[in-house]
C-alpha cells in the first residue's frame, strides 16, 4: 500500500470508529504523525486528499477539523466526478435518474406539504406555456430538485442533483429539435404534480418514469 494511502485509512478508521467525530479538531501534525507511525509528509498528503472529497476542512491559521460528514457535504465529490463526463455517458446517467428520481418522486408523494405543493405550481406556472427551451430547462431543474428535497431523503436528493448536470445539454437539444418537446414537457409536470395532490405514490412514480424515459427515448433515436 502506497504510504499516503495507508496515512488516509488510519485517519478513516480514526473518523469510523469515533475517536475522531464530526466537527472534532486534529491533533497537532507532529503529534497526529507520531501516534499514527507516519511521516508528516503522508500526514500531510493524506490531509490534502481528504479536504478535497470534504472529509476534513482545513482552516489555515487555525487547524484542521473533521466536517460534519454531511451526506449532502460528501457527496458534492460526486457531482465533482460527475462534472468530468463525455457526451457518450449521457444515456447511462438518465439510466440512473430513471432508477432513483421516481423513487424519490413516489416517497414524495406521502410527505410533500401543501406549501411546497404550491411552490412547484409556482414553478410551473412562472413562464406560462410557451417558454424558451432555457427557461424551460431551468424551471425543470428546479422542479424536480423541489420534489425530491420533499422525499426527506438527504442522500437521494444530493444523488439525484449531481446526475441532473450532465443530462442539461441532452434536454435543451430535444427542445430545440423534437416536435412538442415543451408542450409534452410540461404536460408531463403537470401530470406529476397532480400525482402529488392526490397523494398517489404509484402515479407520480410512474409520471416521473415516463417524463425521464422520454428525454432517454429520444436521446436513443438521435445517436
């Protein structure tokens, strides 16, 4: 095992088994380098590598302390990754969101409030029925991130967010290029945010199935 690699799993089992918790400050580099059997270049490797996936926050002048381990914190690694795709994983990504978002849409269904049910008709509503394919795009985004932040699942929202990215410029294309790409568009939000109302976990799950699988359709037929 690389040496920075054994400095990053001592300090893991340090955080897995509670010697190091949430919000907890390292001890000093000399003192961490010397109880752990490592040299304060590992140590200091091994830092650098777990601020990047937001495992540990270095503060300069201060010190360095563990984060709060908040999946939402984490997994903002993933959306970093996820950033780095190429066009041709495009399909594998709606794949995924068409696994998880009407899993998360249907959990929604039972704990979506009234006010938040209001917020996404808002949302609808805002452009009317004929915006620009932007407009639209932006406005779906924010829709689909209101009705999964309503799941209650912290995980499965952050999940959710950083797939939404690389799937953008494959949305905005089939608006431009399909045939009534917004008017199915939004009657297929409509349709979900219905679902929502009726508290009908089935429908929306299905709804939201059908709105993904559709983007992932066309995208097929054009390759």
């Amino acid at each position: 095992m690389a040496v920075t690699d054994e400095a990053i799993e001592k300090i893991k089992a340090m955080i897995v088994s509670g010697a190091l918790r949430p919000g907890d400050r390292l001890p000093k580099e000399s003192e961490l380098a010397a109880a752990l059997g490592l040299s304060r270049n590992s140590l200091r490797e091994a830092v650098r590598a777990l601020s990047l996936i937001r495992i540990l926050d270095v503060r300069q002048g201060d010190g360095t302390y563990v984060t709060s381990l908040d999946p939402q914190l984490l997994l903002e690694a993933l959306s970093f990754v996820v950033d780095f795709h190429r066009d041709d994983t495009v399909l594998e990504f709606l794949a995924v969101r068409r696994i998880l978002e009407p899993a998360a849409t249907a959990m929604a269904a039972a704990r979506i409030g009234e006010q938040q049910l209001d917020a996404l008709a808002g949302e609808l509503d805002r452009f009317g029925d004929a915006p620009s394919v932007e407009e639209l795009v932006a406005s779906d985004l924010e829709f689909h991130r209101g009705i999964v932040r309503a799941s209650g699942n912290s995980v499965l929202c952050s999940l959710v967010d950083g797939l939404s990215g690389p799937t953008t410029r494959a949305r905005i294309w089939r608006g431009l290029t399909q045939r009534d790409a917004v008017a199915r568009t939004l009657h297929e939000h409509r349709a979900i945010l219905a679902a929502l109302r009726d508290r009908d976990a089935e429908a929306a799950r299905s709804w939201a199935t059908v709105h993904i699988a559709s983007v992932e359709q066309w995208l097929r037929s054009t390759l």
